[in-house]
C-alpha cells in the first residue's frame, strides 16, 4: 500500500463507496490522507441543558419540534427544541433553512453554538449541528471529532473507519518539507500532523498539525511566485532610456501638482522601463488617487522610446473615458490616441487597424477587442490592464503576445487588499502604492439613512445642483420585479423624474441599454448636460466626472463592502465637499458593513474588515484565484503569510535544488502553472 494505491483496494471500500470518494475527488489513499476536516467537534466538554452557562457551549440532544417561518423580507428562521434527560432549550437559526430538512430526521445530535438571553428569553443561537450516528464510530468517539465534508451517501464515520485502515501508512509517511525548515519553524513533521490532524488526542495536538500543514501549503504557494518572479526575470525585454526633459514638459502641463504617491509609483515604473527585464507591476490606489495620470505618463515615455502603448479597460464606458484623458494628456505632445472598442465598426475599424499597424497610432485604449488576432502592432512596448482583476490569466497573456518581446507590464487595481494577502496573490509581481488622495480632497461625508429621511436626502441632491454640482442615485435592478421590493432603476428613474426632479433633467444608465446609449448618457452626464444619473452598478469601476458630488445608494444593505466602497469612489474627485447617502432596504438596524463604510473613506481599511467579515474565500474563490483552492491554509492568516513567505523567500536565495524535494516540487509546481502570467 503506498499514497497512490486506489481507494477501493482497502478493507472496507467496496466498489459502490469508492464509487461515493470518487464523486469527491478522491480516488487514492494519498487523496483521502490529504482530505482534511473541516472542523472539530469538542466532545470533551459536552453540557448538560440544565449546566448551561451562557457562551459557547456543547451539548447532545434530540429535537423534539422544528419549525421555519419566514419573517420580514424574505429571512427565514428555523427554531428546534433541544431536549437531554436533564431538560429542554431552545435553538434558533437565521437564514439556514436546510436545517429543517436535516433536523426532522430525528435521532441524536450534538449542537454547539452560543447560548444567550435573546428575545426575552436563553436561547442557542445559530449552533452547528452534527447528527451523532454521522460522526460516532463505534468503539465510542474521541475527546476531539474530526468533522468531514459532507460527500454525498458517505458519514464521517466511514470516513474515520477507512483512515483508521490507513493508520500504519501515516506513521511511515516520509518528511516533505526540506528537514531545515522544518526545523527554523519548529514544526512537526508530515507523519505527525497527518495523523493529528485526522485523530487528534487533545486541542493542541491538533493545533499543530494545522499549523504545520498550513504552514507547508503557504510555503508552496509562496515558492511558486518566488520562482515565477525569478523567471520573469530572465526574460530580456526592452529598455527603455529615462528621458528627463520629456517627462519634465509632461508634468508641467498638467492641470494639478501629482502626489507624492503619484510620483513615487512614476519612479519605480520609470526604473523598470531603464532596464531590459521586461517589467511586471500591480498598481495598487484606492478610488480617486489618480492611477490614470500614473500610466498616461508611462505611455508618454514609451512613445518617446519609439513604442506603442496598449491600454485595457474592462468596459466601453471606462475605455472611453480612458481614451479621452489620455488624448487630453497626450495630445499637446504631438501624440496620437486610438480607442477600439466593439462600437467601433466598418471603414473605420479597418482605419484604425491598419493605423496601429503602421504605427501611426501611439496608444491604443480599448476593451478586450484588443487582443483580437485582427489587431496587429507595429513596435508594442507597453501594456496597461485597469481592473486587472476583470480580466482572465489567458485575456493578459493574449495581449502581451501582440509583441515579439516581452513588454513592460502595468496592471492597475482599485481593489486594495490587505499587504499579507496581496503576498499570496499578487507574490510575483512588483507593488506600488498610490496611498495618498490628491491634496485638494476632503473626505466625502457618508450617512446611513432611513427609508423616512429620503426626502432629506433629495432636498440635499436638489442643494447640491443649484450649486452647479451633479448627482448619482444608484439602483439595484433593472426590472421591477413583484417578487421584491428592491428600487428598480426603471421605475425608479420615471419616479424621480416625474416628481421630486422634475425640474432637473435626469439620465438613466444601466447593463441593457446598447453601447451607443450608454456613450451616449455617459458623454451627457460628463459634459454636465444632466443634473442626475440614475444608474445601476454599471458605474462602480472607474468612472470620473469629478463634478459629481452627491450619491444616493438605494437597498445598500445588498452591496457588499468592496462595493459600496468602489460605488462610493465615483464622487469625492475634486476639490468640492462630497456626499454618499445609503438607504438599506428594510427598516432593520444597519448591518456592520454599513456602519463601517459610514465611519471609514479608507479602503485599505475596509478591505481589512472585508476580509475578517466574509473571509477570504468569499472575496477571492470566485476570482481568478479560485483556482488556487486551499485544503487547510487560509489566506486571513496574516501571520503564517508572512512566515511563510519569509521561509520561500529563504529557500530561494540559498540556491537549494528544488527537485531534491519530489513532492514540494510537484506542488510548487502546480502552483506555478496556475498563477504565473508568462
Ligand atoms: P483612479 O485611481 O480611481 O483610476 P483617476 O485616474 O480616474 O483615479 O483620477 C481621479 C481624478 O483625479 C481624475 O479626475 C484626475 O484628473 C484627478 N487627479 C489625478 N491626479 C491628481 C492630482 N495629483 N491632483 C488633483 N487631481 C488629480
Ligand atoms: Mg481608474
């Protein structure tokens, strides 16, 4: 028996459950060892109803009545009496109506949750609950119960039958880490946290089995960027001659002074084009901080060099108005500025095609028509993503191919992530910053107000206009769909318009409108031919009309955090005192989320209580990096990112043979193949 012997050799997997593993994913002993649970059950402090204090406690019970009801708006709570031979308790839980269907089966369960005076009266609030038959083999349960995935048709206790079969392979399972690693994070080794991790004999035992494996996760993760990093390394590019007196013309023209940030960002850019190894940076700036001026005077440099520059933009709007800023930048220096977009049809797509053949065009901006193989460059030197996160590996890679060299590469993001995450995701790229507002921003005003204080909030657009500013009121759907009462951007639109604004003149923008209407209501709005725009999330990246000062955000409570802060981003551009009103949908005290972006304009910060609210799967599993699916580390954990990423980073300058490591080297350079750009 080895790690690849297939599951349905081992006593007591017929072919029926090996059929079930396989339904999982796991198809040999090695998958099943490296299966980890999800959780633990502490069987060691199991309460009885008539002990229970409150706070977290445990207990085994039977059910004796489930029931759900719907309260406002669509929440569904289910409660359950709980009973023990020493008394009964009640259990409540929100928003989890599948429990109906698991507790109605009836037997025993073992319940952990909160216990708490609630409602007027001691309830367990929200408790985990695992059928006892499940997770009880039958030679009595352990202090410390592992908890499995549920795999259709298969209990934790066959689980836990089948590993326990696997006993003798753990023991003998040979060391993965490099043995001096192991020994600098004094951590236990692979035999030891396999078997703790699946039969704990206390808490702390099975602590460090999570610590170890994590640990080793991260450390391969983080291997794989170092050794992407380096590879990037290797390549040659283009360099590209710092030329002072260029760059000094740029600046002077320019309507402002640029921030520090600004200039700081500028710096390392121009440093990386000085060298022939092709550059490889994430622009990371909050909302506003001004990442477009950033990349147009790294184009501008490029242009100088004798290069081409292609700009990326995840939507026609964005691509637009990127068009037009850099034209407005650029132009004064004899340069050209092109936009393809799929608007863009005809006699004059083949114009501008054979335009940015020839050359005759220095910047090209445009969506994802760009990587179109019709689309061929005469000397492309530069390439921009905005939003990078929009955009797949393949679509990135796809336009860097249009050159024959690598070109220097500049993504930008609006969505900042915690420093240590940004470790793991962004690990093989070069980071600058732009931390730092332009000087003349006030922090923009946000107010979290009540279905009653719409009217003030209208009364203070309606302010806010005679002084020559503009407004976004943002919606959530388009159509006005009876099964909820979520404004409806329709509706909401003629609403407004035949009412309380009917002296002002109002747009109406969102996803359904053709690419025209959208240039067309966009360029309105910008010119400041409309005083409103009605809007859904259409405009929540990227867009800049820096005379709108005021927003209202209707059903706030159902954007997420990141959201409404990149919603909130379109106003608080210039130098006027902006405002952001969010009205939750019910009458329900704002959630924290709410009350967070109220307190905080700092999205480095929300990002933070982003992370801890929903974690990290929430917000990256379904990115690109969903891909990376974790088994046991967790991209929250700040500090094992850190000392992991201390130890790759070690690893690699000690010029240690990654093969003399099989199975690291298998990992890593799984790792490698998924997150790396080249
Ligand atoms: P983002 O980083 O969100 O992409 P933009 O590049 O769209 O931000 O810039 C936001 C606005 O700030 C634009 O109107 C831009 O002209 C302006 N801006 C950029 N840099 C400065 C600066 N240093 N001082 C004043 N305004 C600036
Ligand atoms: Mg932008």
């Amino acid at each position: 028996m080895n790690l690849t012997t297939s599951l349905e050799r081992i006593k007591g997997v017929g072919p029926r459950t090996a059929e079930q593993f396989a339904k999982a994913g796991l198809f040999t002993v090695g998958d099943l060892l490296t299966f980890f649970p999800r959780g633990y059950e502490d069987f060691s402090h199991v309460t009885k109803i008539t002990d229970l204090k409150p706070g977290k406690v445990t207990l085994q019970a039977r059910c004796e009545k489930v029931e759900m009801r719907s309260v406002r708006r669509g929440m569904r709570v289910v409660t359950a009496t709980l009973a023990d031979d020493s008394g009964k308790v009640q259990a409540v839980w929100f928003n989890q109506p599948y429990r109906v269907t698991q507790l109605k089966e009836g037997g025993e369960f073992l319940f952990s949750g909160e216990f708490e005076f609630r409602y007027n009266r001691y309830q367990i609030t929200n408790p985990s609950a695992e059928k006892v038959s499940d997770i009880d083999a039958s030679e009595g349960h352990d202090a410390i119960m592992p908890i499995y995935r549920a795999i259709a048709g298969l209990k934790t206790s066959l689980v836990r039958k089948v590993l326990q079969e696997l006993q003798p392979l753990i023991t003998m399972l040979p060391e993965t880490l490099p043995q001096k690693v192991l020994e600098k994070e004094k951590l236990v080794s692979y035999s030891e946290a396999v078997q703790n991790i699946h039969f704990p004999a206390t808490v702390d035992a099975m602590e460090q089995a999570k610590a170890r494996l994590s640990f080793e996760e991260l450390f391969q993760l983080l291997l794989a960027s170092q050794l992407n990093k380096q590879e990037h390394g290797k390549l040659s590019g283009i360099a590209m001659p710092f030329a002072q007196e260029i760059i000094k013309s740029f600046v002077e023209n320019l309507p402002f002074g640029l921030t520090g940030a600004q200039r700081r960002a500028v710096w390392d850019i121009f440093q990386d084009f000085e060298s022939a190894t092709p550059m490889n940076r994430l622009l990371q700036g909050d909302v506003g901080a001004g990442k477009t001026v950033v990349a147009g005077m790294a184009a501008r440099q490029a242009a100088h060099a004798g290069y081409q520059t292609a700009f990326m933009a995840p939507t026609e709007i964005l691509a637009r108005q990127h068009a037009q800023t850099l034209d407005a930048l650029l132009s004064p220096f004899g340069l050209k500025v092109g936009l393809l977009t799929g608007g863009v049809k005809g006699a004059a797509r083949k114009a501008l095609y054979a335009a940015i053949a020839e050359g005759e065009v220095d910047v090209v901006v445009g969506t994802h028509a760009l990587i179109q193989s019709k689309v061929v460059f005469h000397t492309l030197g530069f390439v921009v993503i905005d939003e990078q996160h929009r955009f797949g590996v393949a679509q990135r890679q796809a336009l860097l191919d249009k050159s024959p060299v690598m070109p220097h590469l500049l993504s930008m993001t609006a969505t900042p992530i915690p420093r240590s995450l940004a470790l793991t995701v962004y690990g093989e790229l070069d980071i600058s910053i732009l931390d730092e507002k332009p000087a003349n921003r006030l922090p923009i005003i946000t107010k979290i107000g009540s279905p009653n204080s719409r009217s003030e909030v209208y009364k203070k657009i309606d302010e806010e206009i005679e002084k020559g500013r503009q407004a976004y009121v943002i919606c959530n759907l388009i159509d006005n769909n009876p099964d909820n009462d979520l404004a409806s951007v329709e509706v909401e639109y003629k609403r407004l318009r035949n009412s309380v604004f009917k002296h002002r003149t109002i747009g109406l923008l969102h996803g359904r409108l053709s690419n025209t209407e959208k240039d067309e209501v966009m360029e309105k709005f910008a010119k400041g031919e409309l005083d409103i725009l009605v809007s859904t999330t259409v405009v929540e990246v990227g867009v800049d009309v820096p005379n709108a000062t005021i927003m209202l955000i209707e059903d706030g409570d159902r954007f997420g955090l990141a959201q409404l802060h990149q919603l909130r981003g379109r106003v608080g551009r210039s130098a006027h005192q902006s405002y952001c009103f969010i009205i939750p949908s019910g009458s329900q005290k704002p959630s924290q989320r709410l009350r967070e972006i109220e307190k905080s304009n700092d999205g480095f910060y929300l990002a933070e209580v982003d992370l801890e609210l929903r974690g990290p799967g929430e917000i990256y599993g379904r990115s690109q990096h969903g891909a990376l699916n974790l088994q046991i580390a967790s991209l929250a954990d700040a500090k094992m990112i850190t000392r992991a990423q201390k130890a790759a980073k070690a690893f690699v300058a000690s010029g240690e043979n990654l093969l003399h490591y099989k199975q690291l080297a298998k990992q890593v350079e799984a790792y490698q193949r998924l997150t790396t750009l080249n």
